[in-house]
C-alpha cells in the first residue's frame, strides 16, 4: 500500500470504507490502488440507537468529502462493513450482537444512499477484512487462503480461487464455530466446543484466571495488582514474553485450539495461506511455531505442512475500512 | 442422464471414464450430454501390479473402441480416477494406499495416452465423483454443495461457484480427516480421531462388534450365524431395518459423528447441498434424520438449517467413471 501524502491530482477518484464495531467507527478514503488519503476512527457509542450510529457515518462521510485532500476527487462508492449477520443484497445489518440497542433488521444502506447521495454496499466486517488483507495486505497474489480473527470473537473469512467466497446465503466463514471438541465448553452461540469458546479472547482470560486462582506460580497476579478481573489478553502476553511458564502454557493451549481448527481448514481447503489478525494476533510470534506442532502432529493426508504459509495479518486495525472500500470497487466495477 | 440403447448417429462424440479402485476397475464411455453407451466393470487384481492394471484398462479401452456402438463415433479423450493422491498436472498417481503392490509415482496418464493414442486426464477418484453428481447428478445446477463418500474410507470434494474446488496443491476434499474427537480413536492417516477413524464402514463395524461383544441385546449375533468377524455394514443395517435397537443405536452414532463433521462445513462453507455417497450411503434414509438433529443442536451461527438440501447420490457406483470421463471433457474443453 502506498503513503498518503501526497499531491492530489485532478479527476481522481476515491471510495470510502467504514468498520461499523461494537467499540468504534474506523473509516478509510483510498483510491482503487489502496492508498490513503483520510482515516478517521471515532467512538460507536452504540446505546444512543442506529440513527445516531448512522448520522456518526454520514458526518465522517461528509467530512471526508470536504476535506482539502479529497475536495477535487471525486467520491465514487461507499462500503460498510458490520460485526454482524448482513443481507447483502438487502443492504440490511440483521443483527449486529456488539451492538448494544436496536440493531436488528435496520436498512442501513437506503439510509446511506440516501443521505450520502452515493451508492453504498455492505458486508460482514470480518469478510471485508479477509477482501483488504487479499488486495492490499498480507495476501496479495494468493489465490486461495483463509483470514482468521483473534479477538472478542473469532471469525473468519475464504478466499477460493482468487475471490471473496460468500456461500450460498452470503455467511460462508465463520471459523470460530467450528466445533472442536465437542463435549467442550458451552459457546455463546448455543453450541459446545467451539473454536470461539475455547480460543476467543475472553476464553483465553477465563483460562488464565482459573489457573491463576489455582494457585499456580506466575507473575501475572503481580501485572494486575492482585485483580484477577484485569487479566485480559495483553497481560497474558506481557507475561509470556518475560518468560512466566504458566503464561506460556496458555498460549501453548491458544495455539493447540487454533492448530486443531487449522489443521480442519487444511484437508479440506488445501489453502497457500492462512492469516491471522485481529487483537490477538499482536501474540502472532508466540502463536505461529505451536499452531505449527499441532497441525504437524494432525495432518498427515493432503496438504504439504512445509508450503503451508502462516502469517499474520498486514493492514491491522484498518483492514476492515479497507477491505469495506474494496467491497464497493468491487461492487461497482461490475456495473 | 438419458439411457443407453438408441440408435448412433454418425459423427457424434464420446469420452471414456475408468475408475481405479483396490477391488474393481469400472469404466464408462459417455457423451456431452453424460449418455452412457457402453460400461464395464471388472476386478483390479492389483496384485499383479502396475503394468499389468494399466494393460487391463486399455484392453477395456480398446474393448470399447471397437464395440458396435461406438465404432462410428469418435473417441475424444480419457479421464482416469484413482483412489489416492495424484499429481494431475503430471499424471502421476503418488500414492495409492488400497492398491496393493508398487502404485507409487507412477507415470499413468503417458502410458494410458501412449497405448491408447488419446489424450488423457487424472483426477482422484472421490473428485471425480463429485464431479459427476455435481454434472449429472444430485447436484446438477447447484453451485455450492460439498460430496461426502462413505465407505472403507471417507472422502470428499467441493464444488464452490460451479465448478470442482481443488485448492493451492488439489488435494482440498480430504473431510475424512477432518479431526472431530481431539482425543478419539487412532485414524490410519497417523492423526486422532478423524472423521474416518470414528464414522467409515470398519469404524461402525469395530462399533458393532464391541457392543455386540459386551453382550447387548441384538440380533446381530443371529444374522452373523455367530461370527462377529461376518459383521459389515449391510448387517447392521438390515439389523436396524428390522428394528434392533442396539443396530439403531450404532447408525446414530454414525449419524452423529456426521453430524458434527457437516455442521463444520456448514459454517465455513455454508453450502447449498451435501450430497452423501459411497457403499453405506445405501442406508442414507437411517441417517439423515439423526444428521439434521445433530446439525440442528450445533449449528447457531451462519446458515439457515432449514434451507440445506442433504441428499443421497444419484449415479451410484458409476459415479466415479462419469466424473472422470467428464474430467477429460473439462480438460479438453479449456484448449
């Protein structure tokens, strides 16, 4: 991807991405190369209800459009990317779960054409993740790969042949349920054992503090002053890094989760690549050699183990924005 | 598919497909429209090895070329399954585990082409049937369905978009390996419990025998003339026809293991079909109650159960043969 920064030419053109999360509103201007020429991230604040929401987007929207660098471009679409179930066709956010009121069954798109006067198109927010790190970041030229995300959650997205694989009612990717141990922990989705519930980032900390609580040596009851609520993701890893064997172990059992998951996608999917990104994937390094044990020890038909590239995601915090614009070039360059 | 035995207009075309398998050698020669006008099936014998299996499918080749039916037409090319791993660039069969003596880098498709002075195409043998469903099959017009063959072993394909999925190295479909129980039975592959090692034709056998062993109630024992070394799947399936419930109780814990292996392919790829062929299909109407139930408690995220379509193959054991002789069709149609 290129800087921004530069000259603005005459007649350019430019589409905007919006990451529409439970925390925040992460938006992106860029031209049809990836490069980017205005960002804006801003708190959701999802209890003021979808049209406070949406009137956040429209003046990020506006604000964009007015900004000296875009003034002479011209805008040409508008991408909206949801941590939640979309109808794509629609232009309906379905239900958005982060989202704390009122988000089911909402039009967003008429309400952005609308009030944007541009044409707008939305998709799942881990989706358009998948699209950004394919065009412009991690996976460039792969034909064929998988983006997991780390997080609160755990999703997904596949790439086959070259393309953004939606399925065949638009929800194709959702790794974090699949089923790993089936007598495993209850998900909250309603399922046992799912990747979500034994490797989400919450399941991670739940983790942590039982064992902690357990009494085994560690300096994580030191890195949060005895709170044991504190523990969160970010802590776990600090202690790792200091070497804290019982920090360690739980990233061993992080990667062995995502290893089992993984080494799934590999037989049956046989992709060149596997991305990881979202929060927890800042753990990558701690992460990559034991994911790799696992799936060694697990696949044995198929794949070759050794082609296989493991990476972590390259756009970061931005990918959905990004992948968000791409989402409507892609949309409007078939028109 | 329409049937054989009309009359043969000058000029048409066809295409022979032959599906290598440990016990048999099946063969079809088929036109565009997937009309058969000539079969044949006849045992591997692979302990002779290499040379003399190759030599058999030419004769059956040859066999066909000058049969009264086909003797005015024109033979465009040849496909070749095989069970196992393939190089289909090279035409090279690497590895063929049911075959028994010397299938391994065998250079088939340059002695095929080279003896039969025709163009000639590999594929493994569970792609090919997919394909075949996919083409003339349950799956015709369907552009997203996963083939599930149960039988020794359980394989798979994919067909995404249309068209055969094979992935970065095309060994995607392996969903036998699929690891379902982390902590399972041991799979031949090396890994634990596999969707195979828990759900193929010797899995449900093992199952039979042990619970047969521990003295439940059954009539098993009766149908086997008390050789529990008898017991194969067709027993326990004409065992629960006839209501024993300790036979109905293995089926839906076959159906189960399914269950669990589909709803993973669910939410990755939300799939219109699965198709469920292979020789224990054959008592598809014992598992696909159970099948959608286990879906149904695990399945949350992504798809709408309701609108899944689980059906049985159509082409039965030709299925194999068809694809291949379609593998040929693709592969020439591209030139």
């Amino acid at each position: 991807m290129e800087s921004s920064g530069e000259t603005v030419q005459l007649k350019q053109y430019y589409y905007i991405g919006v990451d529409l999360g439970g925390t925040n509103i992460k938006a992106v201007a860029i031209n049809k190369h990836g490069k980017i020429f205005c960002e804006k991230n801003i708190p959701t604040e999802s209890e003021y209800g979808p049209p406070a929401v949406i009137r956040k987007i429209i003046s990020i929207i506006d604000n964009f459009k007015t900004s000296k660098k875009l003034s002479k471009m011209k805008l040409v679409g508008i991408g909206i990317a949801v941590a939640g179930v979309v109808d794509m066709d629609q232009g309906v956010c379905k239900f958005l779960p982060n989202l704390l009121t009122g988000w089911k069954d909402i039009p967003i798109i008429t309400q952005i054409e609308k009030q944007s006067n541009s044409k707008a198109f939305l998709i799942n927010d881990v989706r358009a993740t998948t699209l950004g790190e394919k065009t412009f970041g991690a996976g460039q030229g792969v034909e064929n790969l998988i983006c997991i995300t780390l997080g609160t959650g755990i999703g997904g997205g596949v790439v086959i042949n070259g393309q953004i694989y939606f399925g065949s009612e638009g929800v194709a990717g959702e790794i974090g349920h699949q089923i790993i141990e089936p007598y495993g922990p209850r998900c909250t989705c309603g399922s046992r054992g799912c990747l979500e519930a034994l490797a989400s980032g919450p399941a991670l900390c739940s983790q942590a503090i039982k064992l902690v609580k357990q009494g085994s040596d560690t300096i994580i009851r030191d890195l949060v002053d005895n709170d044991l609520n504190k523990i969160d993701p970010l802590v776990v890893e600090n202690a790792a890094r200091q070497g804290d064997m019982l920090a360690l172990e739980i990233w061993e059992r992080e990667a062995y989760y995502l290893g089992l998951a993984i080494a799934n996608l590999l037989v049956v999917l046989n992709p060149e690549m596997i991305i990881i990104g979202g929060g927890i994937s800042k753990a990558a390094d701690l992460l990559f050699e034991p994911i790799k044990k696992t799936i060694r020890q697990r696949v044995f038909v198929g794949p070759d183990i050794d082609k296989l590239k493991l990476v972590r995601s390259k756009l970061g915090d931005e990918a959905g924005a990004i992948g968000a614009a791409i989402w409507a070039m892609l949309n409007l360059s078939k028109k």
